[in-house]
C-alpha cells in the first residue's frame, strides 16, 4: 500500500473510534441543554435545534447539593492523599536507606496486600468502624486508604536509587535522618510523587464501593455517590437533569486529565490497580 | 559521648523501625486483621445484630455453589471476560498500532482515547443507560434508521451482559492503549532494520513474527489487568440495572448479602472466593518476570 493511502486508512480508522469514544460525552452534554419535548424525540442529531439554556443545571442544584458533593470530594481526597504520603514516605526511605531486622517482612507484606481490593476487607472494617460508632463520618471514608502500598513500593524503587554518598556527606554534615529524607530524598522524587498524587485524587474521587457502604447521609456523599443517590430520587425518567448532574461531576476530572495530562497518564499506567 | 562510634549503626536500624512503624500498624490494622476476620466469619453463620451465631464449618462455600444468584454471578463475569478481554486486547492494540507512527495527531487522539478511563464510571454509565435506551436512546435509534429492530439492551437477560461489557471496553480501551503504546517503543529499531534486510516485508509478517511476540510480556498485562477490573465490574451494573434481568456480578452478589442482607458469614465466605479469584489472575503476573515468555 502506498504511504499516503495507508495514512488515510489509519486515520479514517482512529477518527472512527473516536467518534465512539467521544459519543457519550457529546450526548450527555447535548441534552444537558436540550429541551425536554426534545430530548423525547429521540433523533440522532446531537445538536439542540431550539435554544433551551441551562435550566437543567439550575433544576440540580436545586435539587440536589452538587456543590456539597464536590466539597466532600475534595476534602476526602486531600485528606487520603496527606495521611498516604506522610505514611509512604518515611516507610518507603526507611525500606530503601535504613535496613533493620524484619524489614523484608514488611515489604513481602506490603507485596501481598497490594493485590487485596477493599471489596475484600470492606466487610470487617465496616463491621468495625460500625461497632466504634464510626459510620457516617470523613474519618470512615478516608481511613481504609491511609495505607498505600503502591505509594511505599513506587518510592522505595526511587529512594533506593538515591546516591548513598550524598546521604552519607549529609550525616556528617550533622543533618537528622529525618531532614535528610524530606529535604533531599524525597523533592529527588518529585515526577513519581506527582504521578502518585494524580493517581491517588483520581482512584479515590472516582470511588463508588466504599462510600456507598459507609456513608448514607446525603450532606456527606462524596461526587459518585452522591450521583447516585440523584439518579435514584428522579427515578431515571428526566434525562436532561440527569445528564447535567452527570456533567458536573465528570467535569472536574477532565478538566484536571486536559491540564495534567502526562502525569494522568503516568499516574494510572504504572499500575493495573486502579 | 564515649560509644558515639559503636551505637550509630544500631540507631539507624532503630529509626527505621520507628520511620517503618506507622506503615506496619496500618498494614495490621486494614488487611491483617480484616483477613483474619473474613476467614473467621466465614466458618459462622453470623448476621450483623444477631446476638448469637454458630459454627458452620464449610457450610457457607459449600452453599455459595448451589446458590443460583452467585453461580449465576460467576457465569455473568465468565461471559464478561470473554468479551472484554479479546476485545481488549485487540482493540488496545489496534489502537495503539495506528497511533504510534503518528507525530503531530499522537496526543490529539491520545487524549481522546484516554477520556474514557479518567472519568467517574457512575456518571457515565448513567449516560450508557440513556444512550441505549429502547425508545430515546442514540443507539437504538441508529439501529432504527438502518433498518433493524430495535433491542432491549438492558432489560433483556441475553442482551443485558455484553452491554456492560461494551461500556467496560469503552473505559478500558484507552488504558490498555497506553500500555500497548509503551510495548511499542521498547521494541528497538534495530530488530525491524535486520528483519528487512533479511527481506521480510512490512505489513502482516512483520507484524506476527516480530511485533506480535516482541509484545507477549505487554498483552499479558494487559490481559492480567482486564481480568482484575472484570472481577471488580460493579458500578455499571449498579447504575443500569440494580442486578435486575438476571445480571448479577461476583461484587454485586457480596454487595447484597453483606451489606443489604447482613449475612456477614455468608458474605465473607463469598469474599474470600472473589479474593481467590483476584490472587489467581494477579500471580499470572510473576510470568511476567520470566524473560522467556517473549519467545513463548
């Protein structure tokens, strides 16, 4: 085949599968601004034909507290994110730069859960945050995730390429362990933790399992959930509202994945544990 | 200080137990203990709020394979993997194929590609439910104007799982992109040179004598991942059917029984099944380190 006509496949090929990957995007936001007699009409022409506006976007936040949903959101993934990073770092450079006795069981431990989902043990914590009267709170929907392992696996492969030189040079100089890790070592590793970071906001903001078992008041539902709990009080019978819900709380994460892309793609790709 | 010199190296061993301590206590705390639990739990028949319960030894896994609605589970997620993962497979690749030789439209379709895979699978599912909705749908609609009938995608038990399994390929499509696109550029250059040399041709027998197995270690990833994320299928069917027309999945059976039900033995016995599950398709994984498998 000649080049021109092979670039000419590929491309009608690529734009063909783009056009799917894009089709509910465009759709959801279409009739996010359609008119309700249109949206009825079920054509297949994407486009508003009479200008509608947002009243759809107006009807849910109405309706429904978006803007509470997106604030839980944020605060559950920042508070997941420090309490990872506070237990990741000091974890991960002692495994790579401080041996001690036991610290091979610790990392084959740290292996062995990093293939444990939390549907797995979501049934004993929620038994136990139940029994301490932990439900319902922040503290429940972050708690399951202070622990990364992928977080502690991902640094100490970066950490133990640290030059033991420089560490050395820094003791005698009189620097503690403690400021040579979060002053030298641990900005080293600032494209992995960035990468981390995305990965970590994105896993826990898409969420759905775990809040939905431990939370069931609205004002504390975090953006999938509280999707949900909308789509379930209008009963799936008005799509425009639906789609403009659906559209604000998939608009964050594009907007972050448009900004930050190299990390996004960085941060979901370095592990199938998503 | 006189033994200033002689306890430096048993400080630092010390402070990597105090550094490593609040990693190891969460380590026991979220997954020791909780494991622990589940294998205890399952060998009772205890209900959340009951005040009693007794042991049953195996009764509960012995009960989960004559119970129609977590068989019927396991056969939904069977037929799903048989969908997505060749499909997965074949069009990250395809995808993946097409992109990497481009230079100026790479990112363009990249970032299109991706979309899918970043963006909350609730919200987008509540979109698929509308896209394939028998009468306001798009797709039934497309399906009308060329002629054929139109189906009931989600309230029809046939047609209901390779639905959720179509939105699954369309989130993950891109992800295993990815994947296939890093495969790709690891292949060196050289290898192609000296197979032209030798006279073999660029199209199909480049691609399945060198491509295809220059690639095993990447589609055995891909393959790995794509069944994780199968066991794990939950929020599509949450969203478009509430296991409703017989499309119950392995976490949507768990979800029922231990949170809906209450049946806590019951339900940690169906964990540690779907855990099992998990580790059998994660430990394929370890091939991955054998250098051999690229020549398999």
């Amino acid at each position: 085949m000649k080049p021109k006509a092979a670039a000419f496949l590929s491309h009608s090929l690529l734009l063909c599968g783009a056009l799917f990957m894009l089709l509910p995007f465009v759709w959801m936001f279409f009739t996010a601004i359609k008119a309700p007699s249109e949206i009825f009409e079920a054509s297949m022409w994407p486009w508003p034909r009479t200008w509608f506006g947002f009243a759809h976007f107006q009807e849910v936040l109405k309706s429904a507290p978006m803007g509470r949903f997106m604030l839980n959101g944020v605060v559950v993934c920042a508070g997941i994110l420090c309490v990872q990073l506070l237990v990741a770092i000091p974890a991960a450079y002692a495994l790579a730069k401080l041996p001690f006795k036991g610290s091979e069981w610790l990392f084959l431990g740290i292996l062995a859960a990093l293939s444990v989902p939390i549907q797995v043990t979501a049934l004993p914590l929620y038994m136990g945050l139940s029994w301490a009267g932990g439900l319902n709170t922040y503290f429940a929907q972050m708690a399951p995730f202070f622990l990364s392992m992928f977080a502690i696996f991902l640094l100490r492969q970066h950490f133990k390429t640290y030059p033991d030189e420089i560490i050395q040079a820094a003791r005698i100089d009189g620097l503690t362990e403690w400021e040579i890790m979060w002053r030298l070592v641990a900005p080293a590793a600032r494209p992995a933790l960035a990468a981390f970071a995305v990965f970590s906001v994105v896993a826990h903001w898409n969420d759905l399992y775990w809040p939905m078992v431990v939370i069931s008041a609205t004002e504390l539902a975090p953006p999938p959930l509280g999707m949900l709990l909308f789509a379930t009080a209008e009963s799936g019978a008005n799509y425009g509202a639906l789609m403009a819900g659906a559209s604000l709380i998939s608009l964050p994460m594009v907007i972050v994945f448009l900004l930050a892309r190299k990390q996004f793609i960085q941060g979901i790709t370095m592990t199938g544990f998503r | 200080m006189p033994n200033a010199q002689l306890s430096k190296p048993l400080s630092t061993a010390w402070l990597g137990i105090g550094m490593a301590a609040p990693a190891g206590l969460l380590l026991i705390i979220l997954y020791a203990l909780p494991l622990i639990s589940l294998l205890v739990l399952s060998l009772t028949n205890y209900e959340l709020g009951a005040l009693d319960f007794q042991w049953t030894g195996t009764q509960n896994f012995q009960r989960a394979w004559a119970d129609p609605v977590f068989v019927r589970s396991l056969k939904n997620t069977l037929l799903y993997m048989l969908i997505v993962i060749p499909g997965g497979v074949f069009f990250g690749l395809l995808v993946a194929l097409l992109i990497h030789p481009r230079i100026r439209s790479r990112s363009f379709y990249e970032v299109i590609y991706f979309l899918p895979v970043t963006s909350s699978l609730i919200a987008m599912a509540t979109v698929w439910q509308f896209l394939l909705h028998p009468k306001l749908g798009f797709v039934n609609a497309a399906l009308k104007a060329m002629g054929f009938a139109e189906i009931a995608f989600i309230s029809d038990p046939g047609w209901v799982i390779p639905s959720l399994a179509l939105i699954g390929l369309w989130q993950m499509i891109g992800f295993n992109m990815i994947i296939y696109l890093a495969g790709l550029s690891q292949i060196p250059a050289e290898i192609y040179e000296a197979a032209a040399i030798d006279g073999m041709g660029a199209g199909w027998e480049r691609f399945l004598r060198i491509t295809w197995p220059m690639l095993t270690p990447t589609t055995l990833f891909v393959v790995i991942t794509t069944s994780i994320s199968a066991f794990k299928v939950f929020d599509t069917v949450l969203a478009l059917t509430q296991g409703k027309s017989e499309s119950e999945v392995i976490l949507y059976a768990i979800y029922l029984e231990g949170f809906q039900y209450f049946k806590m033995g019951y339900a940690a016995a169906l964990t540690l099944i779907f855990l099992a599950l998990i580790v059998v398709a994660s430990s394929l994984q370890l091939l991955k380190w054998d250098k051999k498998v690229h020549y398999a």
